[in-house]
C-alpha cells in the first residue's frame, strides 16, 4: 500500500510551456503578427552598459505591460 506512493514520487512529467497554450491563444496571434524588435532601439539610451546592476530586457518589461493591458492586471 504505502510502496506505490513511494514509487510515484520518483516519476517526473515533462511538460513545456508550448504544450500548455493552445494554438489559438490570443498571445500567441500577438506574438505572430507584431514585431517586438524596434523596442531595444527604441529605450538604448536610457540603459546604463557599465553602471550597476544588469538591467533586465525592456522587450520583456514591455510585454509584460502589454499582457497586463489585454488582461486588466
């Protein structure tokens, strides 16, 4: 009885993120169909290169504010 859970916990599912979202998600239309790419050029100048800490990447800043817009976050 208590050996099958144990024998369980060993297993491990590999899921990815492409097999969660369906084809027909409205993020994956936004990502077909807009091109991102002029946003690094758009913010270079207000990112430091060599002062403090690594900044993270505005692409992702702005789609993650994209994403709060579509969803109401």
């Amino acid at each position: 009885m208590f050996n099958s859970n144990k024998e369980r916990q060993m297993e491990i599912e590999m899921v990815t993120i492409d097999e969660l979202v369906p084809d027909d998600h409205l993020l994956r239309k936004i990502d077909r169909y807009i091109d991102f790419s002029f946003i690094p050029e758009k913010v270079r100048s207000y990112y430091s290169e060599d002062n403090g800490r690594p900044s993270l990447d505005p692409l992702v800043l702005f789609k993650m504010m994209f994403v709060g817009y579509f969803y109401g976050i």
